[in-house]
C-alpha cells in the first residue's frame, strides 16, 4: 500500500513538472524571446550567386546573376571577347534591363544583336541553375507606345552616316567654314562599318596577280564594286 502511495506521488509530481516547464515554453512564445521560427514563404528562386554562360560576336562569355527568393537582384558580366565600342552599349544596357524588368526577354541592342543574345543567353542559363521556372524569367516586356513627332532642322551641311567617312566629313566641313554641320546616324553608337573593318582593302593589280594565278582586271573590279554596291553607285566615282 505505501508503494502503491509512492508511485503515485511520483507520478503527480512528474505530471506537475512538466505543466509547469509547458507552461515556461509558451510564456516564451508568446514573448517571442524563443518562439520557434516560422517557415518563409517559398520563393522562385534559390538564393544566391549563378554563373552563367553564351557565346557572342568574340566566343564565349560568362555572366554572374544574383538572386534573392523572389527576384533577380543583380547581373554581372565576368568575361567576354567582345569588339570595343561595338558589343558596349549591349554589354551596359542588357544587365541593368534584366533587372529593371525581372526578365531576360529584353531588347537587343541594335547594332550588336550576336553580342546581346550571346549575354541573353548567358543570363539564362545563370537562372535555370537557380531552379526558376524559366517561363517566369522569359516574359516578354511591354514596350511603351512611342509617339513620333517631326522635327525641322537647317544647316549649311547635312551628313548621313556616322562612320569614318561621314566623321571626316563632318569635320572637313567645319575646317573648310561651314557654320553649322548636322550628322545623322541610324545606329545607336558612332563607328559604322569603319569600327567593323577587318582591315582588308579591295584592290586590283592584274600584273602581279597573274604571276599569282589570279584572274583579275580593272573592267571586272569596277563591276564587281558597283554589283556589289547595289548599283546605286555612282559610275564615276567607282
């Protein structure tokens, strides 16, 4: 009978015990000195720091996109092979676009399609490691209505094309007195196919390249520049 009395004892005090440390625990909770952590809503990303690759105008590249749970919070190109002046308004633009628009479906750079789909497709394949959707980061961006309104201009010289020979052109006339000189270029970026020349220059020299096993006259290099030009050359001139 006593140790019925004890075991009984035993079990009260146990069953009081543990009321009481319950208790502790949710006075804790309730102050959120230790209440336990809830768990975050989950995001489309993965956090963290991705490395992506493509390959541009100049081979491959490599980019560096950042990701927090729900958004792309930074995009860095490591390395590149692109040409100078050519690939940088690309290179400027398409990383600040995808962050601003939270998409990778960003315009091209006019100009330097190869290189803003070699980095596109970089920052892609960055995503894909972070366990996105890519449907999610492949949207298409709404591009603005864009109102055109006509502009008049004088001047005493007007130039089309802002490449080597439009620049020079440009300059030459202001040396020679022009008061007032306007240069219009399509692109985004002065250069035109000066910045694009691989430095070869088209020439004819029949002597020495008979001697070379090359058939080749001044009558068939007029021809050949002028097809080549559309023949919307002028003949004189060619």
């Amino acid at each position: 009978m006593q140790k019925g009395k004890r075991v009984f004892s035993v079990i009260i005090c146990l069953t009081l015990v543990l009321t009481m440390l319950a208790g502790c625990t949710k006075e804790k909770a309730v102050d959120g000195s230790n209440a336990p952590s809830q768990e975050e809503g989950k995001g489309i990303f993965t956090p963290g720091k991705y490395i992506g690759k493509g390959t541009g105008y100049g081979g491959p590249l490599e980019v560096e996109v950042e990701v927090d749970k729900d958004k792309i919070i930074g995009v860095n190109i490591l390395s590149h092979n692109e040409t100078s002046k050519i690939s940088d308004l690309a290179i400027e633009r398409i990383p600040k676009a995808v962050v601003e628009n939270q998409t990778a479906e960003v315009d091209a750079v006019a100009g330097c399609t190869i290189s803003s789909m070699g980095i596109k497709l970089a920052i892609k394949d960055a995503l894909k490691q972070s366990g996105v959707d890519m449907a999610l980061v492949e949207k298409k961006v709404e591009k603005p209505a864009i109102t055109k309104t006509d502009e008049e201009k004088s001047a005493e010289v007007v130039i089309v094309g802002g490449g080597g020979a439009g620049l020079s052109a440009a300059v030459s006339a202001y040396e020679n007195g022009a008061k007032s000189v306007i240069l219009i270029e399509k692109m985004p970026f002065l250069g035109g196919n000066t910045l694009r020349a691989g430095g070869a220059y088209n020439a004819v020299n029949p002597e020495k390249q008979k001697a070379q096993g090359i058939e080749d006259s001044v009558e068939k290099h007029y021809q050949q520049t002028y097809e080549g030009g559309h023949k919307v050359g002028n003949p004189d001139l060619i």
